[in-house]
C-alpha cells in the first residue's frame, strides 16, 4: 500500500512539473506577445501623432489655399468680363471688315466688269457663253421648223434662207433700237428729267442701271415679243409679214436678241459678206457647199462685241476650188447639217416641205426615188437599182423613204 501510494504521488509530482513547465512557456510566450503588443501600440501612438499635426498643418493649408481660390476666382471673373468683351469688340471689327470687303469687292467688280467683257460674272444664267449655246440651239432647232413652214410659200431653198435670215437682222435691229431707247427713258427718271432728249446713250451709263435691265428682262421679252408682233402687223413689208406663221422662232429670236443687246458690251453679228468674199473659215462654217469664196450667208456669225472675238460661227454656202484642209472642213460640216435636217425627217412630215416627192416605181416594185431641190450637191454614199443599173442616192435618202432598205439590200 505504502508503495502505491509513493508511485502515485511521484506521479502526481511529476505531472506537477510537467504542468508547471507548460505554464512557464505558455506565460513566456504571452510575456512576448505583450513586449510586441505594447511596441506595436507605441509604434501606432506616434503615428497617430504624426498623422494628427500633419492633419493640423493640412487644415492650416487649405484654409490658405481656400483663401488663394478665392482669390484667383475673383481674378478669372474679371479676366472673363474682359474678354467677353474684348471679343464683343473683336466680333464688331470682324462685321465691319467683311462689310467694308464686300463694299471694296463690289466697287472693284463693277469697275472691273462695266463695259468688260472678258470677265464673266458665272452667277448669271444669260452670260455670254449661254447665249452663244441658245444661238446654236436657235440654228439646229427653231431654224428648221421655220424653214419647213416658209419654203410650203416660196418653194425655193435660197428665198426660204434669206427670209429667215432677215427676220433674225430685223429682230436684232428693233431690239437695239429699243435697248437704246430704254436706256434714254431710265436714265431720264433717274435724272427727273421728263424731256425727251433723244442722245446716244454711251458705254458710260451707270452699271446698276445695266444691271437693273438684266434682272428684269424675263418680264421685259415678253411686252418686247408682243410690241414686235404689232411692228410686224403695222409693217407693209410681205417678207416681214412671214414671221407671224413662225411664231416660236420669232420669238426666240426677240428673246435671243434682247438679251444679246443689253449685254455690257452689246453682242453683235458680225458684218454680212457678200457673195465673191473670201471663206474665212475662223468666221464661217460651210452650209452644204464649201469653196474658197462665199456664195451666200445662211446665219450670221456671232461676236463677243464689235470687232470682238467670235463666240459662234455663222454659217454660208461657199464656192470655187477649195483645199483639202477646206474639204475636210465641209465633211465634217455637211455630216453636221446632214444629221440637224435628219432629226426633223423623223418627224414624219418635217421633209415634206422642201422635198418635190416626184415618187417612181417599176413593175416589180424594185425602186423608189425623189428628187430634192438644191441638194445635188451632197456626195452619194449608198447605191440603189433604177431601171436595173446600180446608181447613187443622196445621204438621207434611206432616211425619207420608208421602202429603200429593202430595195437597198436586193441590189
């Protein structure tokens, strides 16, 4: 018994210091915790008071920053008001300078441009250059319905020609008789004069009246149209009377001719040559005939101004021996012609004015043919069967009868 209970209490005993030794080390280890705990608390204590006076010295400079913005807000808005207003002023200046280019501009294009025709003003719709188009579109278009109309009456291609030729000169002329006569009356009530002071107006006359005359001549073609179709009714002269049947092309030309005599300076024909004149083919384009002199004007040339550049050629049937440079020129011209009457020709009844249909047919049906009053002159260029032997048609002949291409084709 004794024994057992030494053995028990060595046990205890060295549970004992089993125990205590745990102690010890679990108390070493929380000693060193506490050393680390309270450096780490000193440690944050002096970082909390650093971070405290740079909080205070971080106060200190933004109350002198907020007094600083304060002031520099002040300054902006005074900077402000100063530029709003220097750019007010800048803007004035700037209005006032364009206004004084536009007026410097203006004064220099009317001093370039009165009574110069070598500069355009592109703006406008009825420059030069676009009359000279309509004078051609007046040639290739409303010239030969006219020419159809007239030649039912006189059944000459040359009487037919020469009338239409000179209703375009008459037309020009009463356009520039009354281009000068309306110049005289505006410059009048412009000048509160009433008198009636017949005087040639000169190229001097002011270029805003010009232009006035140019920004209104829609409304003045068409009283000018209707007092030249009374001039027509009140003339005595029979040729003049032959414009009243071709209405369109009167017209154009009044309108053509109007427009052409209030230009600044006036477009004009060039002088008419009579028959024995050189061919001067920088003026003149053949008609149906070329050669080395003029036989007769078909349509007039048309100038930039008197004496001035050419803006379109006339047109003349020509004469006498001719170069091959001129018989170049009169193919191309005549195929030019040719296709301008070709267009009406597909009209159905555009030929039948100026062709004698003195139609013949054998037998067999194997040909047609027509002669044409003054048009032998064209070269042949297509051949068909007449009394079986091959001959030569004039160019457009195929053109005008329905059934040559099939007698064309037998030959």
């Amino acid at each position: 018994m004794l024994s057992e209970l030494r053995l028990q209490i060595r046990a205890d005993a060295k549970r004992l210091k089993d125990f205590e030794k745990e102690s010890n080390e679990i108390i070493f280890s929380l000693e060193k915790k506490l050393k680390h705990t309270e450096k780490n608390l000193f440690q944050r204590g002096r970082t909390i008071q650093e971070l405290t006076e740079k909080l205070n010295g971080t106060k200190s400079t933004r109350n002198i920053y907020t007094v600083q913005r304060h002031k520099v807000n002040k300054e902006m808005c005074r900077l402000n008001e100063v530029l709003q207003h220097t750019l007010s002023k800048l803007h004035d200046t700037e209005i006032e300078l364009e206004e004084t280019k536009t007026r410097l501009s203006k004064a220099m294009g009317v001093r370039l441009t009165d009574n110069n025709p070598n500069i355009a003003d592109l703006s406008d719709r009825n420059r030069p250059t676009k009359l000279a188009e309509r004078f051609t579109e007046l040639y290739d278009n409303q010239w030969t319905d006219a020419f159809e109309c007239i030649y039912k009456y006189c059944h000459s291609e040359t009487k037919t020609i020469d009338i239409l030729l000179y209703i375009l000169q008459d037309s020009m002329t009463f356009c520039q008789f009354k281009e000068q006569e309306q110049m005289q009356q505006l410059q009048c009530a412009f000048e509160l004069s009433y008198k009636q002071v017949h005087r040639k107006c000169s190229n001097d006359s002011p270029k805003s009246l010009k232009d006035c005359r140019k920004a209104l001549s829609s409304y003045a073609m068409r009283n000018l149209y209707e007092m030249y179709i009374s001039h027509i009714k009140d003339s005595e002269d029979r040729v003049l009377n032959k414009a009243l049947e071709i209405g369109l092309f009167t017209k154009e030309c009044i309108e053509l001719c109007w427009l052409m005599a209030i230009q600044d300076p006036p477009i004009v024909f060039a002088d008419e040559l009579r028959r024995g004149c050189n061919f001067d083919t920088n003026l003149l384009k053949p008609y149906t005939t070329s050669g080395t002199f003029v036989d007769y004007i078909v349509w007039p040339a048309l100038l930039l101004y008197k004496n001035g550049p050419v803006l379109v050629k006339g047109v003349a049937q020509g004469y006498g021996r001719k170069s091959d440079n001129q018989q170049m020129q009169f193919d191309k011209s005549k195929d030019d012609n040719v296709s301008r009457l070709s267009k009406s020709e597909r009209n159905n009844d555009s030929r039948k004015m100026n062709i004698d249909r003195n139609s013949q047919k054998d037998e067999s049906g194997g040909f047609y043919f027509a002669n044409i009053p003054g048009q032998s002159h064209f070269n042949t260029a297509k051949r068909f069967s007449v009394f079986r032997k091959a001959s030569h048609i004039p160019i457009g002949f195929d053109l005008v009868n329905t059934e040559f291409s099939k007698t064309n084709n037998d030959t």
